[in-house]
C-alpha cells in the first residue's frame, strides 16, 4: 500500500518543528532538556492554516519565554519543507502551516491512481482479530438491538480490513441450555393447542405467532403423529426442529442485511467436546476455586471482580459463565491477538466477570474488549412506535428492514458511538431529502456519476495532475483537502471502534461537494478547466464511494 499523502505531509511538519526547536536548543536559543511529543490539528478555521502546534505552548514554560516568542525561535530555525508555503504565530503561541498545492496534487494522483484502494493502509497489519457480533439465542427472531450490533460488527471488520488487520468474523450459537429447552417445551404445547387439547402454555414459555408457525409446520408435517411419542422425545424433537428453523431465518436475515460470517460456531459443541468440564479442573488445578453451599465458585475478586462467580450450581450443572469462559479460551487457543465482543444493553457488568476469568487463566485481559450496543428507540410522527407484525412483544430486525432499507439502517445505526442511546426517526429513514442524511451522501455519489454520464469518456488520470494546478481555486482546494484526511479517518474510525467518525465525515465531504456543485459548472468553455474540475469530482466520487462500502451501505449511480 502506498505512504498515505496525508500522513507524509504531517510527519515532514513534525520533522520541521523537531528540528527547528533542537536546532534553537544547539544555538543556546531555548533551554530544555527533551522536547514533548510534538502533536499536529487540522484547525476548524481555515484562516488558521492547514495544520497547527502548540509545541510551543507546551515549551514555554520549560525554556522561561512566552509561547508567541518560542514559537518565532522554533521557526527560524526551521529549514526547507517543499509542502510548506508560509508560517505563522497565531494567538497564544500556535504555530500554524500554510501549505503550497503540491500535497493537495500528490492526494488527487494518489486517489485517481489508488482507485477504491485509497484510503488502505498498513496500520493494524499483522494483527489477527476475531470478531463476535450479534450471537442472539436461537429462540426467536431478531431485534433492532440485534441489526445495530450486527452493522456495527460488520463495518468493524471492514475497518480493520482497510488497516491491514486478518479478520475473522464469528456468530456464537447459543444451542445448548435452558432457553432452547423452553422454546421446545413452547412449541409442544401450541402443536397440541391446534391438535385441540386444552394446554397449560408454560409459564416462562415463548410468545409470539412464530411459536405458533412452528407448531402449525409440524402439524402439516405429520399431523398428530408426534403425540405417539413419549412427552420428553417430542419436546426434544421440537426443540432441535424449532432451533434449526429460527437459526436458518437468522442466517437468511442477517444475509439479506449484508453481514456474512467466517465461522458459526456451536455452543454444544464445548459441551461434548469436555471443554466446558475442563474448565472446572483447570483452574481447580490452580487453586483459584471453592466450595460454598454446595456450588463451585471461582475466585474472580483476586482478578478485579467486585464478586466472586459460580461456576457450577450444587446440583451439579455448570453455569453459562462456565461455558463462556470455554468459549473464550478455545477462541483464544485459535490464535487470535485481540478478541473483540460486541454485546448488547446491561452487559457492561458481565465485562469485568469475563476479563477475570481470562486472567485467571494467564491470558492477558487487555486482549480482550468488549463493545456495547446500546438501545434503540423507534421514532415514528414524533412519536415512540412500536411496529411488530407478529413476533412476540419486541420489534424485529426483519420489519425494520422491511421498513426503511439496508441503507438508512446501516447508516442510522452507525451515525451514533454504540454506548449511546440511538432514537430512530423511521420516518426521516425513509424520507428522499437532503434531511436525510444516507440519502445526502448517496444522492452526491450519483450526482457526481451524472456528470461523467454527461460528458462521455474523459481522460482524467493521477499522471496529469500536474497540469490541473493551476485551475483550481480555493474551492476546488476545499474538496481535496477533505479528501486527503480520508485514510487517517479510517484509521481513527478502526482504532477507536467509532464507525461514526466515518459516517460524519462523509456527511461533511458530501456538504461540501453539494455546496462546490451549486455554485460550480464542471463543463467549461475552457478545456483544461473542465478536466482540472473533473480530476477533483473523481476523487470525491472514488472517496464517497470507498466510505459506503466500508459501511455496507450501496454507491446507487442514479437517485
């Protein structure tokens, strides 16, 4: 992958200030024993500069002058940069760049040349993720919980993709436990209900016409056949039939969602395999247990719990912690760096419980993180809404995509940090208008493809850039220089987890673009003119383009 133009630039200016305050330490000008890590800011005022320093106002102190005369000392003793134009001490004692066009050239070649690989990098390489995203027990449809977790996992993988990282995405299938015995116990009571016995429905049973459905299959299936069998077969047979039907509706939901996963992996599977008992014996074997009414429980206070944890119950069954904490080692046992879970609401106090017992088991907790997606409120007519056809008492997945669309649903659902409470505006989703902020970004996409419909085959190539300088003015500057912050966005968005870092700087680049394409003709009387604009309208384009993807959400060529 290609040096990112950006990041280039930024550390040529930090060159530039390192060496302008060591080269006034030299000459005795300033005074001071090692220079802080020196930080550049893309200022929000443009008459500020393209980049700035508070170097120093961080040295000034240290050295005994005012800011404003440390940084006149630090600049005079500064050399050639070939981005740089001029410098300025401004306010207190920032040091603000004023860069010539030549880095804004070398991002527009980058991009016409890089094409959708712009913004790539090697930031994350060597690193092996695994991702565990949704995981919603087998027992029902999906949620709206389940669909933001479910874009927020996916385009988190697509970061770190972008950053070099090797990603596994993984679906954690709880099979195994008390709620998939209630499901089967829910369904065997509705099959009868329709075969016209008078039912006691289980008091913890599940709710909902698709428990109904499933019964109402079985019937058509065999009619009342499966009555010939013992109770506790039927309901055994029922509860891997209704597993296995929900699962496969998840799988088709989440498909149609775009979010694909690696692996599905199976919690049975810990169970039969005795990786589940092996738990027990291993941190027996380490002293780290004992023994109170009965139960088994695990020291996890001496890793940072505030409470200790049972791992098996007096009776002699092992807990769901148990069981996640053999997930976790044998996803650790697989080889992956870092661990990622993204969780849904109220988990964050099973967070501390799940880095213990790593900790206990000698792996470094750090290597693990945990992501919470928060709650989502429908919005609908200003109004709290509630739209589930007939799926229990929750609001699916698959109607809130049957409502709005993969695209503003992604996008609503990125918009936020996950740990915040999200209101959903259904109806600004489904709005086409500049209100609505997917359709904002998507409409300067096509808008830009309608240009280039419009002018037929042109000749717009990172290898003329040169020739393109001197048409652009300062609001073709403006375009570019968003551009240019575009690699670093997706690094920033990929390592603090924020996917709405790139869902608000696409918002903004498609402002920009909208308030450029208002104002501005692409087709000119003068040939060089309407290539050096079209240059800038492909590279806008190719970024737009780029940031949907990593969000998961479609670049439409017409709206």
């Amino acid at each position: 992958m290609e040096k990112i133009v950006t990041r280039k630039v930024k550390e040529s200016l930090i060159h530039l200030l390192k060496n302008g305050a060591e080269g006034a330490k030299a000459k005795g000008e300033l005074a001071f024993e090692e220079l802080p890590p020196i930080m550049l800011e893309v200022p929000k005022d443009k008459n500020h500069g393209n980049f700035s320093s508070n170097l120093a106002l961080v040295l000034a102190k240290s050295v005994r002058k005012s800011p404003r005369e440390t940084a006149q000392i630090i600049i005079a003793n500064f050399g050639d940069n070939p981005y740089l134009e001029k410098c300025e001490v401004a306010g207190p004692g920032f040091i603000n760049f004023f860069l010539n066009r030549r880095w804004l050239a070398e991002v527009v070649a980058s991009v016409l040349n890089d094409g959708t690989a712009y913004g790539g990098n090697s930031e994350m390489s060597g690193q092996k993720i695994q991702l565990e995203f949704v995981s919603a027990n087998p027992v029902g449809p999906m949620n709206v919980v389940n669909a933001r977790a479910a874009a927020l996992g996916d385009t988190l993988g697509r970061l770190f993709s972008a950053c070099g990282a090797e990603v596994e995405r993984e679906y954690y299938v709880n099979d195994h436990g008390v709620q998939v015995e209630i499901l089967g116990r829910s369904v065997e009571a509705r099959y009868r209900e329709l075969l016209g016995e008078s039912v006691a429905f289980p008091e913890e049973g599940y709710q909902g016409e698709y428990i109904i459905d499933l019964a109402r299959q079985l019937v058509e299936e065999k009619g009342d056949g499966y009555l010939q069998l013992p109770e506790e077969e039927r309901v055994a047979v029922f509860k891997e039939y209704a597993y296995q039907t929900i699962l496969a509706s998840q799988k088709a939901d989440l498909e149609r969602y775009g979010v694909h996963y690696d692996c599905w992996f199976s919690e049975r599977t810990l169970h039969q395999s005795g990786a589940v008992a092996d738990i027990l014996r291993l941190v027996e074997a380490k002293g780290l247990t004992y023994n109170q009414d009965g139960a088994i429980w695990l020291r996890t206070t001496d890793f940072g719990d505030d409470k200790d944890r049972v791992l098996c119950t007096s009776d002699g069954r092992t807990t769901y912690f148990t069981a996640d904490i053999a997930y976790h080692l044998n996803k650790f046992n697989r080889g992956y760096d870092r661990v990622i879970d993204i969780w849904g609401p109220d988990h964050h106090g099973y967070i501390p419980r799940m880095k213990a017992a790593m900790a206990a088991l000698g792996i470094d907790p750090e290597r693990l993180e945990v992501l919470i997606a928060q709650q989502i409120n429908l919005i609908k007519d200003g109004q709290p809404y509630k739209m589930s056809k007939r799926r229990g008492n929750f609001i699916t997945m698959a109607d809130l995509l049957e409502e709005v669309g993969n695209d503003a649903a992604r996008w609503f659902f990125l918009m936020r940090s996950p740990e915040s409470h999200l209101d959903f505006d259904l109806d600004l989703a489904k709005s086409q208008s500049n209100e609505n902020p997917v359709y904002y970004v998507q409409y300067a996409y096509a808008r830009i493809g309608s240009v280039f419909a419009q002018v037929g085959p042109v000749a717009v190539s990172g290898d003329r850039v040169e020739a393109y300088l001197n048409c652009w003015s300062e609001d073709e500057e403006t375009l570019i220089e968003k551009t240019a912050h575009f690699p670093e966005v997706i690094i920033e968005a990929a390592r603090l987890r924020e996917p709405h870092r790139l869902t608000s700087y696409l918002l903004d680049l498609a402002g920009a673009f909208h308030s450029y394409y208002n104002r501005k003709r692409f087709i000119t009387d003068d040939a060089d003119v309407t290539a050096a604009r079209l240059a800038v309208a492909k590279t806008v384009r190719t970024v737009i383009g780029r940031g949907l993807e990593l969000l998961g959400i479609s670049a439409p060529e017409r709206m």
